[in-house]
C-alpha cells in the first residue's frame, strides 16, 4: 500500500510554488498503487486530484482532495516498420527528458516540443503544442485507469477529442480518468516543421536541407530560454491564457481598430487566431505587478508568482488582465492552467 501523507504542502510539486496544503497526497508508481490510492479516496470520500510536474495548476486554496501523484516511470519500443516506430512512455516521465531520449535514439516527431515542463502523462490533456507541432500529430494512443471502475481503458486518438491546447480528458471525460501511459508514432526519418518565425530565424544560417532534428530541438530550447521563466527561477505555468479564435469579420474589425493586432487564419476552424500576448501587451500590462503578482516582461503572455505567495494573487491579476481585454477589444480571454480548488467536482 502507497504511503498516503496527510495535510501535505504542494509548493515544491507546483511550477507557481503555490504554498496550499491538500487535505492528503500520495506518490504512486504503479497500476496497484493506483487502484489502492482510488480506495482509499472511496472510503474517505476525497475527490482524487492526479498531479504530473504541476505546471499547467493554479492551487489558490486548501485541497479537500487526495493528491495522487503520478510517478510511473519506464519508455519501451513497442513496435517498429520500415519508416516509423512506436515508442510507449509512462506517465511520470519528465516530457523534455522523453524528448530528448527520443531524439538519442533517432526517433524523430517530438523536437518542436522539447522544453515543455510536466509529464508525460498530462500531455495529452490540454494536447502540449509549441512552434506549429501539436502532440495529436504524434499520438498512437493512451492507456487509462477509469476512477469509477478501476479498469484500464484504451484511448485512441479519436477518443481523445484533441483540440486547440483541449482533450476531451477537459471536456466530457473531465476528472474522470487516471493516464497511466501514452504510446507515440514517431518517425526514423526527420520530417522537420520549420515555418515558426522565431525557430525560422533562429535557424537561419543553416540549408534547410541541412538541419537536423537535435538543432531544431537546441532552437526551440534556446528560443525558450531567452524568453520563458524557468519556473525553478521565476515561478509560473506558462501562457496563463489560451489565444482567442474570432471570427474573420470580428477580425477585420479588430485590425482597422488596431491596425498592429496580431492574428493568424486557423484552416480547421476558417476562425482567427488572436495573439493572446499581444493583447493583454497592448492593453499596457507587460511588466506589470500587483501585489504579490507580476506579467513577464519578455512574454505578456506568463503571469508569475516571484515572491511564492498563494497564486490567488496571479488569479487576481488575471482577472483584472481579462476585464481591461474585453473592455478594449471585446474578446474574452479564457485561462489555461486548471484551477485548484475550484474546479473539484
Ligand atoms: P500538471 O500541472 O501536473 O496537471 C495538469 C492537469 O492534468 C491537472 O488537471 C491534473 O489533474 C491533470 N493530470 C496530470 N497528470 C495526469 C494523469 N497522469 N492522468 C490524469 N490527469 C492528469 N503547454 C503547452 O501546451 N505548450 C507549451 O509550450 C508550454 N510551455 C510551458 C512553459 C512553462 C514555463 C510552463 C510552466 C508551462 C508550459 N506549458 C506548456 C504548460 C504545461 O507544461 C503543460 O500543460 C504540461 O503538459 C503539464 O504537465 P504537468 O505534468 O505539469 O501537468
Ligand atoms: P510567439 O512565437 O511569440 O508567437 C505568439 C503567438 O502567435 C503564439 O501564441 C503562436 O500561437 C502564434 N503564432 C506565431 N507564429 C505563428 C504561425 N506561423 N502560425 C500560427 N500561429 C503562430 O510565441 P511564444 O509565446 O514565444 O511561444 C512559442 C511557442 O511555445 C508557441 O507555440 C506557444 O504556444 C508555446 N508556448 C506555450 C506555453 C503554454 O503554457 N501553453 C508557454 C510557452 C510557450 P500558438 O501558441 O498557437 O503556437
């Protein structure tokens, strides 16, 4: 049986170091450990919170939950052809660490996701994207633990509903279900997404038909570093809000308003994409601090928490963030990390 702790502070297991406390927390790193710590949470009746690398959490108050942190480890080859290979990670591997075992092995997909903090396991959840890839390009399918039965259930990629930073783990099947691992369809054969103006112009020295998958992958890490907090640093959980679809006539709108607004055409949804950055920038808040709270000043995009007082602080400066957006341009901003504990069922 998993040790299950009581009254345990989360600040060292969240990237906002948030200092809440949950009402009890257990690290578990197998199935049996999860079907025990699901009993557990039966009996005492406790909603179960699983928690990853807590990057993509807000914890603004005391957790009446048992946290169950994932910490299942292990990556195997489970199948192979000519051109691509199937790779199966569990869900507590570090995602950038899985990345980067991928790219030593010479499997390739994964580089334009490198430097994303968390887990394996949550990265299906929101549908990880950065620099024009998105996970559901390299998804097989995931195995899960449903809560209500205690059963493992196969996701494939249909299953998983992905959308735009969204699963249906967000949506439908909210809460519903523990990721014990996730299975990638990777390449042998580089198939290099280039076309971010950032990594295009940070590889701009070299042909094209010269880059390798590690130099995509060093871009992307660098790229980052000069203008992310690393939470170890600067706590935080990233982009605090997900960029706004409008329409192309709201757009149009927008732009002759704002004539430097920044929105790219999305071709599944013949929607805009807003640069969420860029608004709340505009709107005059990079660098901003109010209380305990603060807006990077390289990226308008990440609140941060320097002082590592409760992130009900960076809540309210999100709010006040998001009513000075709707009031200037009339878009609604919506948060991205989930928020604890508000969001218990
Ligand atoms: P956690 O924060 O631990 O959990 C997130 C949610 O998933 C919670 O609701 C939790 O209950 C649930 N969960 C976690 N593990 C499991 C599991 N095994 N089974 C079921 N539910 C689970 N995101 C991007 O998409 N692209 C980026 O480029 C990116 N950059 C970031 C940069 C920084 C500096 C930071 C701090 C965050 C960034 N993020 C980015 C957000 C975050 O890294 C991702 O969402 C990541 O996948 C979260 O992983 P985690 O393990 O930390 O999840
Ligand atoms: P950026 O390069 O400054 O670009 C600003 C925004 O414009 C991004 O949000 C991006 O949307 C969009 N964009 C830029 N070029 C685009 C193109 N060619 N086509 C479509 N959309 C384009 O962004 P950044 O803040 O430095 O982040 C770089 C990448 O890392 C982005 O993909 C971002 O999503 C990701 N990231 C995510 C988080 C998170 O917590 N979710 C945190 C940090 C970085 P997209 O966001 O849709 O890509």
């Amino acid at each position: 049986m998993p040790l299950i702790l009581p009254e345990f502070n989360l600040a060292r297991f969240n990237t906002l170091a948030s200092p809440v406390t949950t009402r009890a927390y257990v690290s578990v790193a197998s199935r049996e450990d999860i079907v025990e710590a699901i009993g557990v949470a039966k009996e005492q009746k406790l909603p179960i919170v699983p928690l990853g690398g807590g990057s993509n959490v807000v914890l603004t108050d005391h957790l009446n939950a048992l946290v169950v942190h994932v910490n299942l480890r292990g990556i195997e080859l489970v199948g192979e052809s000519d051109t691509e290979v199937w790779v199966r990670a569990q869900a507590g591997e570090n995602w950038h660490e899985f990345v980067q075992y991928c790219l030593n092995m010479g499997w390739y997909g994964l580089e334009n996701l490198s430097l994303i903090p968390g887990s394996v396991g949550a990265a299906p959840i929101q549908n990880i994207g950065a620099y024009g890839v998105e996970l559901e390009s390299v998804f097989a399918e995931l195995t899960a633990i449903e809560l209500a039965s205690q059963l493992p259930v196969t996701f494939t990629a249909d299953g998983c509903g992905f959308g735009y930073r969204d699963s249906v783990f967000k949506g439908r099947l909210k809460d519903q279900y523990l990721i014990c691992d996730v299975t990638f369809k990777l390449q042998k054969t580089p198939q290099l997404v280039l076309g971010y103006p950032a990594l295009a112009e940070r590889l701009a020295g070299i042909p094209e038909a010269d880059i390798t998958p590690q130099q995509v992958s060093e871009a992307v890490c660098a790229i980052r570093r000069e203008k992310l907090p690393a939470p170890e640093h600067t706590p935080n959980a990233g982009s605090f809000f997900k960029n706004p679809m409008v329409s192309q006539a709201q757009f149009d709108t927008l732009k002759q308003r704002h004539p430097n607004i920044v929105g790219y055409p999305d071709a599944e949804s013949m929607q805009v994409k807003l640069a969420a950055g860029w608004l709340i920038d505009n709107a005059g808040f990079k660098g901003v601090s109010r209380n305990s709270a603060a807006v990077h000043s390289e990226q308008a995009l990440v609140l941060t928490n320097p002082g590592k007082q409760s992130a009900q602080y960076v809540l309210e400066l999100a709010e006040h963030i998001q009513a000075a957006v709707l009031e200037r341009y009339g878009v609604a901003l919506e948060v991205e990390p989930r928020i604890y504990p508000s969001a218990l069922p």
